[in-house]
C-alpha cells in the first residue's frame, strides 16, 4: 500500500510539471498564433493609413470612400483578437487591485480604438488605428518571446525525464528476468543490466563489473567502474559489462527525482530582483495613469489646443510609459541564467540564495570531500637506494598488499597498474605485511616495526610527512630498508584554482574540518587559505558559521552535503558540492553535480553577472521614461517638438528589443 502511495505521488508530480508545461506551450503558441495573424491584419491598416500615405509621399492617391469603414474593421478585429489577452489581463490586475503592465497596455489600446472609432463615425479628429495595430503586434510578439523563454528554460526537465529507460529487466526468485515498466519497480528489487542499457533506478551492484557513464548525471565525463557493492545511479549509462543491482531508491526518492525537482524550483522561484521589477511596474502604472490624466486635464483647461491634441498627448503618454519591457527585464535574465546554470551542473534550488551570492565575503570550505578527494591515495613515494625507483617500490608493495583488505591497502594498489604474483604472504599483527616476490622477501609495515628491528629511519623526511597528516608505511626488502609510502586525502588540482579565482574576486576563504591541527594547517598552507578551523566536531560547524557572521560578513558554505546539513543551512548560501545521492538537496541552496571546487568561482560569477544583467535591463525598460514621458506629455510643444504615438511606440519596442537582446548576452565571465 505504500508503495503504490509513494508510486500515486510520484506520478502527481510527474503530471502536474507536464501540466504546467503544457501551460506554458499553449501560451506561447497562443502568443504566436494571434501575433501572426494580427501581424498579416496589420499590413492593410498600414497601407489604408493616411498619415503612413503621407510620409511616404503618396498623398491621396490611395485614399477612396469608405476606406476608414474598412479600417475600422480591420482594427476591431485586431483590437478584440490580438489585444484579447491584455483586455482580459486589465480585467484580472483591477479586479485584484493590483494595477500593472496588463493595465497599461489594455488602457492604451483600449484609449486608440475607442477614441479612433468614434472619430471614424462623426466626431472630428484623427484616428490612431496603425498606431493601434502596431501597438498589439509588438506587445504579442513581447509576450511570445517571454514564454519560449521560459519554455527554453525549462527543457532542462524534458531531457533529464528523458534519461529513464520504459522498461527494466527484474529478477525473479528462481533466476529468470522479466521484463516490467519502470513504475512497477520496488525497492529490493534485483534488476539486470545489460551491456549499453541504462541504469532503471538508484541502487547497488550486487554481482558483475562494468563502467558506467555518469556524465548527464553528474558531469564527471570519465566513465566510473562499477563492481560489487558500488552504487549505481539511474538513468546513468551501463557500459560493456553485465550488472545484476539490487533497487535501493524509486520515484521520488531517486537521484533523477530530485534533480527533476530541484530544476523545477530553481525556475518556479521568485526572484527578490523580480519583486523590485513588480514594485516598479506598479509604482510605473500609477505615474502613467498620473501623468495621463494631468496632460489631458492641462491641455484641455489651461491651453488654447484643441481636445484633439489633449487626447493625442494623453494616448502618447499612456503608450510610451507601456513597460512591457519591465515585464520581461528580469524573468528573460532568471531564463537564461537558470538554463546557463543548468548546462554548467549548477541546481539553483533557492533562487533569493542565488541571488545572494554575488554579495558573499567569505566562503568556509568543508575540508574532506570537498578541497580534498575524499579518499585515501598515494601522495608521496620516498626511495632510500638507488636500487628501486619510485614506480618499482610502489609494484612490489602492491604486489603484497593485493592479498591484504586494509584500506591502506587499496590506496597503493590504485598507485600502479600492475603487480607480481606474491608468495608465502603473511600478516605481521598491528606492524603490517610480508611476502616472497621475484623470490625476495618484502615488507610493508609501519614506523614502528621498522624502530623495532633498529633500522635507521629517515626522520626529517618521515617527520615532514606526519605533520602533514599522512600514513606512512615503509617498504623493506630482504632486511633492507629501500623506501617509503606516504598515504593521505590527496588535495584535489582544481582547488588550488578555485582559491586563486575567489581571492581574486575579494572573497575571504576559510576551511572547516574535524582533522587535527596539523592536518588542517598543511592544507590551509598549501592552498594559500586564509583561516581554517580544526578538529571540529559535524554539530559544532553551524557554530562555526554563525561564529564568521558575527563579524558582520556574509557567509557561504561549501560542503560535501553529507553531515554539513546544518552549516549549509545556517549559512547565508549553502552550496552542495559533489555529485551521487549524498547530495543534501533538503538543505542546500545551489549544488553543484560535479566534484569540482573551481565551480563555488564560477557559481559566484554567474550571480554577479546575472545580477548585473538584470540591473541593466531594468535601467533599459525604465529609463528611456525620465525623457519620454515629458516629451509625450508636450512640454516642448512651444519649441516644435512634438512626440507622436508612432514614435512612442518605436521608442517602446526598442527597449523591449534591448532587453531581450542583453540577457541573451548573460555568460559565466
């Protein structure tokens, strides 16, 4: 029952984002279709207008009777068809009263059309049905480029649905597959996987070896060799190898799910800087609707002009202070950056977070996992006679150790590619290992086996390496002590360029990790770390956190996402770093799929740089007002300037072109 609970919700989720997909697809192809066909309208209202006829140079030689009937045709049903989705968004933004862009531009087209038709039947004047029609044309093609943005954005989700296989092979109890939809898929499930198949679901190998292509998944482009009890994620690709896994995650629960979700809120969230464009198209609506009603009350009542010329004055200004630019200024940034983000393995899950990010001052690194590999490799190999060089020394102590299930051991047996057959192995308890190889007797055994049998240590050397907090074993052979091998959580290469990067942008780096002091200072050394804090327990590093913001900085965490849930959260960004299902999605603010410390820079950059975008687009949708609206209005009438509705229009879509050009311009610098 809980499964088909779990299974029931699973496709709820599933349907309501293709739901609200589709939402989006008929709005746009809805925005295409009247656009296209008000556009074909318009032409013939063009060409029937005499103020067009005149700037042209035709003169009358187009014009005949009845050719205003004909307009007025023509733009009622541009006016009802193409500006039906604004009359219907007037209606909507006063019934809420929350006047706003939809405001605008239904009052404008509705002020032409009404004031056009009844020049058209008797009242002396001219008619503004090109103005009109060109008017709706720009503001549907607006709207149209908004949501394939939107739509551009989120096909994101589209192709990681896409990652799933239809079907999976299950095992059944006596040992044959059958084959099953992938919703009838249970955890504890067993589940085969054939060579180039993807993988059906989160889970563990459990017999067989292979390599598997992760890279849409998590952007490691190498393929990860799989073998028993490694875990495998779903929609990853299997490679030429059978593997038999056992389920551990379906629907929800799994890897893909919540990346799907995570996509999905990063592009439903509302942005802070989108609140400022909404406050700015309010506060923008009631100027216009201000400045409307004084130009028409002042040149109707404190001038000689005609209400004619009230009016023209008062449907420029309603026109030109349209801020269908404002409308797209920031949701055309969040589209882009949302998309940028996604193809660079960015999940922006908290949007406000993301936004806040262009203004961290310190980031605090987890040290493990995060600055570090996270696993226990060869770091240094030191060779005491110039009978084996470090290739050598590092074949004969795998060739011992490939008996042994140490995890020393499958740190030097990563070391090398190759080994030799070993003899006669044995385990010295707590000092370490021997065997015959190539008919001499090796050993591999600790500091403290080697003072036992009063050989000579290297202690300079061994000692540089201990306070760098690495194991040291030594290798002897035949009662010779030839060499040593110095085991650590290897600093990963790309740190040392994100540290680099973030000192360059201004940002304090620090580290945090429940290693010994020694340990932590050698790391916070080598990577030029400003601060670090050692030996700190998983519960005392939100301490840690609050501790730096006390100094007035805002803070960033960078964490493997495993036991760092309650840093990430108490930073002011919590960034997940690291790809796999240790992710914590329920915690951090962006998560970055790839193990790669240089993506915190970039992550950073690509906030300051959309922060910077949506700034300009606002500037662009709002600015070009401060000389606009004046000059609708008609204070330079005494000089012989004179805004008309045309150029309030041009100068309208202009911006809206600008706006929608300079977010296509947003890049990770």
């Amino acid at each position: 029952m809980e499964h088909q609970h779990e299974e029931h919700e699973h496709h709820e989720v599933q349907n309501g984002h293709e739901n609200h997909q589709g939402h989006h697809a008929a709005m746009a192809e809805d925005f295409k279709r009247r656009f296209w066909i008000s556009l074909i309208v318009t032409v013939p209202i063009l060409v029937l207008s005499h103020m067009i006829q005149g700037f042209l140079g035709l003169g009358d030689s187009l014009q005949f009777e009845g050719d205003l009937y004909i307009s007025f045709v023509l733009s009622s049903f541009v006016f009802f068809y193409g500006g039906w989705p604004f009359l219907k968004g007037l209606y909507d933004e006063l019934s809420k009263k929350e006047p706003g862009m939809m405001t605008l531009i239904g009052l404008a087209i509705t002020v032409a059309y009404v004031y056009s038709t009844v020049v058209v039947f008797g009242v002396e004047g001219e008619v503004f049905f090109w103005e009109l029609a060109t008017l709706v044309d720009i503001m549907l093609v607006g709207h149209w480029i908004e949501m394939r943005s939107v739509m551009s954005a989120s096909r994101a989700l589209e192709e990681l649905a896409k990652l799933m296989p239809g079907e999976a092979h299950r095992v059944t109890e006596d040992g044959d597959t059958e084959d099953i939809p992938l919703e009838e898929l249970e955890v504890g499930d067993r589940v085969l996987i054939k060579p180039g198949e993807k993988v059906p679901a989160d889970g563990t190998v459990i017999e067989g070896n292979s390599s598997v292509n992760e890279s849409l998944m998590t952007g490691e482009s190498k393929p990860v060799s799989k073998e028993e009890g490694d875990e495998v994620i779903g929609g990853s690709v299997n490679g030429k190898g059978s593997l038999k896994i056992e389920v551990n995650k379906t629907g929800d629960d799994s890897f893909l799910s919540q990346v799907i979700e995570l996509v999905k809120q990063a592009q439903e969230s509302k942005s802070r800087t989108q609140d400022l464009a909404n406050r700015a198209a309010f506060w923008l609506t009631l100027i216009a609707l201000g400045a409307g009603a004084l130009t028409f009350f002042g040149w109707t009542y404190f001038s000689s002009q005609s209400f004619i010329f009230a009016l023209e004055r008062t449907v420029t200004v309603m026109v030109i202070t349209c801020p269908h630019a404002l409308g797209l200024a920031v949701p055309l940034v969040v589209a882009v950056s949302t998309s940028l983000a996604a193809q660079n393995g960015f999940l922006i899950r908290n949007r406000t977070a993301f936004e806040q990010a262009r203004a961290v001052d310190a980031i605090i690194f987890d040290k493990t996992g995060t600055l570090t590999e996270g696993q226990f490799g060869v770091t240094d190999v030191l060779t005491f006679t110039d009978s084996y060089d470090e290739d050598e020394l590092l074949k004969l102590a795998a060739s011992v150790e490939q008996n042994s299930e140490h995890p020393l051991a499958e740190g030097i047996l990563e070391a090398t590619d190759t080994t030799y057959e070993v003899q006669s192995f044995d385990s010295i308890t707590g000092k370490g290992i021997k065997g015959i190889v190539n008919g001499k007797q090796i050993y591999v055994v600790s500091p403290g086996y080697v003072e036992e049998q009063n050989m000579e240590l290297p202690r300079k050397r061994y000692e540089k390496l201990s306070t760098e907090g690495k194991t040291v074993v030594f290798v002897i052979v035949d009662d010779v002590l030839v060499g040593a091998i110095a085991l650590g959580d290897q600093i990963r290469e790309s740190s040392y360029e994100a540290i680099q990067k973030l000192n360059n942008m201004g940002i304090r780096c620090m580290m945090l990790t429940g290693d010994n002091e020694q340990t932590a200072a050698f790391v916070a050394e080598e990577l030029g770390l400003e601060e670090f804090f050692a030996e700190v327990l998983p519960e005392e590093k939100a301490d840690k956190i609050k501790e730096v913001q006390q100094r007035g900085l805002k803070v960033a965490m960078t964490g493997d996402g495993v036991n760092d849930a309650p840093a990430l959260a108490q930073a002011d960004v919590g960034i997940a770093i690291g790809a796999g299902s240790d992710v914590a999605v329920e915690t951090a603010d962006i998560i970055l799929t790839d193990s790669n410390p240089n993506d915190v820079a970039a992550v950073i950059q690509l906030a300051k740089s959309t922060y910077r975008k949506m700034i300009q687009n606002l500037f662009w949708a709002t600015g070009y007002n401060a000389f606009a609206i004046p000059l609708a209005a008609g204070v330079l009438v005494s000089y012989g300037i004179v805004l008309s509705p045309a150029v309030g229009a041009v100068l309208m879509s202009l911006s809206t072109v600008i706006v929608a050009i300079n977010a296509r311009f947003l890049s990770i610098e």
